[in-house]
C-alpha cells in the first residue's frame, strides 16, 4: 500500500523553476490585464489551501480526492463576514448554505469545495472549526450554515470509500494562506476531469477600472464538465483536433454533459448582494467561451462575495455601506467573463495525467499538440 497526502498550502503555480506552466506561458492569449499574481488571492484578504489525497489501497482502489478552502478574509472570515450572492446555471449539484446566501446577502464563512459524496462530512467539520475558534454569539453556540460545494471525482477517485476527514478540512482551513494558488491536480480538484482531459483546480484575475478607481476581482473554478469536441481554448476548437485518450464514446456525446464545474469570484470592489449575484451569473459567460452549453446532468453553480464593506458587516444595528452605481458595474462583468476562462485554462494546462480506480485514466492535455492547433488558427501570444 502506498499513502500520499499533501497538504498544497501555498504551492507555487509558475513556469519559473520547473514549475508547471500556466496558460500564458504557452503563449494562449486572454483579454484584459491580470493582477499580480493572476489569482484569486489578487485580492486582498484572500487565502485558498487545499488538501490533497492521493492512496492506492490494498484491495487495489485508488483514492484521488481532497478540499480546497477559500476564506474571503483569511482568518478574519471566522468573525465579520462579506456580501455573497450565488447563481445556479444548472442545478444538477450541490451547493450548501444558498438558501440563507440568497436570504440574508452575507457570507457567513469559507467557502469549501470537495467531491460529491463528502459534502456532509466538509460541512460539518467547518462547522466544528468554527466552534473552536471560540467567540461564539450571544447564545453561546455559532450558527452556521457553510457553503460547501461539490463536483464528482468517481471516475478516478474511489468515492465510496468516504476518504475525505474532518483533520483534512481543518488541515485546508488552518493552512489557507495568500501568495500563489496551486492549480491542477490539487485539493478539490484532484481527481476531476473537463473535456474529457484531466483538469482540476484553476485560477486567474483581473484589474479593472471603475468609476475613477482600480478593483481587483478574482476567480477559483474545480473544473470536472465537458465533453471533448465542444472544446474551445482561445476561441480555436481544439476538442475537435485533440481526439486522442477520449474517455467517452459518441453515444455519450448523445447522452450530453452530465459534468460539473463550481466557480468563486471574489472582488474588492464595492457591491451589494443583489450586484454580486449579477456579478456570479456572468461567469457563465466565460464557461460559454470555453463551449461548455451546461448540459442537463451537469451542476453549474457560482458564488460572488465582495471584502469591502468590512465595516457595514461588524454587527452593527445600523450600518452604513458604500457601493457602485449599476452602471459602473460593466467593467466587472467583462473581468469575470475573462478571468473564468482563463482560470478554467488554467486548470486545463496544469493538471497531469492521472490514474485511477478501477483502472480508469485521465491524460491531460498535450502542450506541444495544443500548442500546434493554436498556431493553426492564429491564436498564438508571444510567449514569456
């Protein structure tokens, strides 16, 4: 038996050092201009860890799985909240905690992401997180509803085994820091597969100006959706060159994309809950551009959340927030419908190829062939 868990707190995701690549480092090029980082964590105040496991078990099954946790104020998330607003393109999946999201504006916590069948078991070990930081309310309990969201890893992962623990939550939790995000086959997105390639975690950012001021908005997706042919990268249809290591068959195809993808944006610019709904359904825009048409069985779900206003969510009776005009928001929504792409991209290019249970594989996507298709179509940057 082997046994590998990582715990990716802070991995870096650059070309430099023999990192893996990432999508501009081919030369794929993307509209708008990235933060420093070209991350999530672009925004200030934003941590993401993720947890990683990765065993072959004695009976021969393969676990490929994890969590990854994005906490919108880093520790500070475990006291004052942030405006949040979520949208579902399609609804086959799970995203806990909408209910209230949608009721009362706030989000009230981290936003956890995982494999299906270990949504119960994340929830409720964010919740015992929160107890004991301590601090609770006036009551002397803390009510919680967590968002905890989900895509299916069984295609590799062993995901009736239940592998995923309370000690791997806390470990993403407490080990969530700023900096670069690990990308590809990590945390949540271990074992998901998008396009039938191997995929994973992704993410990317943009800086944008409103009303006179520089925002920051940044994306994390868990990527598991899609079939091959319907792949566009950079506008070029790469699924329908790239038929190599196809996982499904045509009468899948038929069948349509019974995939999944959970997509965070998080900005510091000033929006209210209403906006950040508005905000959350334009990053189906960017799945759009990737070919994604969210199929019957697939589960497209978002959320948005906003760090300013820190002091209008401190519990006052009456507080007082700042916010955009409506018709300021524009340029937010093209940074979303951009940095979703690209975050998307992102995952793409990062992840490796990955065997799993049950002797099923997933092969991730061949740079050099990408590449040359790109180049076919005139889609090509300037490499860095």
């Amino acid at each position: 038996m082997s046994r590998l868990l990582i715990a990716c707190l802070g991995l870096v995701s650059t070309f430099a050092g023999g990192a893996e690549p990432r999508a501009r480092d081919l030369g794929i090029p993307f509209e708008g201009t990235p933060g420093p980082l070209n991350a999530i964590t672009d925004v200030a105040g934003v941590t993401v860890g993720h947890v990683t496991l990765i065993e072959d078990l004695a009976d021969g099954r393969k676990v490929r799985t994890g969590v990854t946790a994005i906490l919108p104020r880093g520790r500070a998330t475990l006291n004052t909240p942030v405006f949040g607003g979520w949208f579902s393109l399609n609804g086959n999946g799970e995203m806990t905690g909408t209910a209230w999201l949608q009721e009362s504006g706030s989000l009230e916590g981290p936003v956890l992401l995982t494999n299906t069948h270990s949504v119960g078991v994340v929830r409720d070990a964010v919740i015992a997180w929160r107890v004991r930081a301590g601090a609770a309310d006036a009551s002397g309990y803390w009510w919680s509803l967590p968002v905890v969201a989900e895509t299916w890893d069984g295609e590799l992962n062993d995901i009736n085994g239940f592998h995923v623990r309370p000690e791997h939550v806390d470990a993403a939790l407490s080990g969530a820091q700023s900096g670069p995000v690990a990308e590809g086959n990590v945390g949540g997105g271990t074992g998901m597969i998008c396009h039938e390639f191997k995929c994973g975690i992704g993410t990317a950012s943009r800086v944008i100006g409103s009303d006179g001021t520089n925002y920051t908005l940044g994306v994390l997706v868990q990527a598991n959706y899609g079939l091959r042919d319907s792949l566009l990268i950079a506008g070029a249809p790469v699924g329908q060159h790239l038929r190599n290591d196809r996982i499904y068959s045509a009468a899948d195809d038929a069948a349509g994309d019974t995939g999944s993808i959970i997509i965070v944006i998080a900005t510091d610019a000033p929006l209210l809950p209403h906006q950040l709904e508005r905000i959350s359904r334009r990053a189906g825009m960017g799945l759009a551009r990737m070919g994604s048409s969210a199929g019957n069985g697939s589960g497209d779900l978002f959320v948005a959340f906003s760090t300013a206003n820190e002091s209008a969510l401190a519990g006052r009776a009456r507080p007082q927030a700042t916010f955009l005009a409506n018709d300021r928001m524009d340029p937010l929504f093209v940074a979303t419908v951009q940095a979703t792409e690209e975050a998307i991209t992102n995952a793409l290019i990062a992840a490796r190829d990955m065997q799993g249970t049950e002797g099923r594989h997933a092969k991730a996507i061949d740079h050099e062939a990408l590449v040359a298709v790109l180049k076919r179509y005139g889609r090509l940057a300037e490499r860095r």
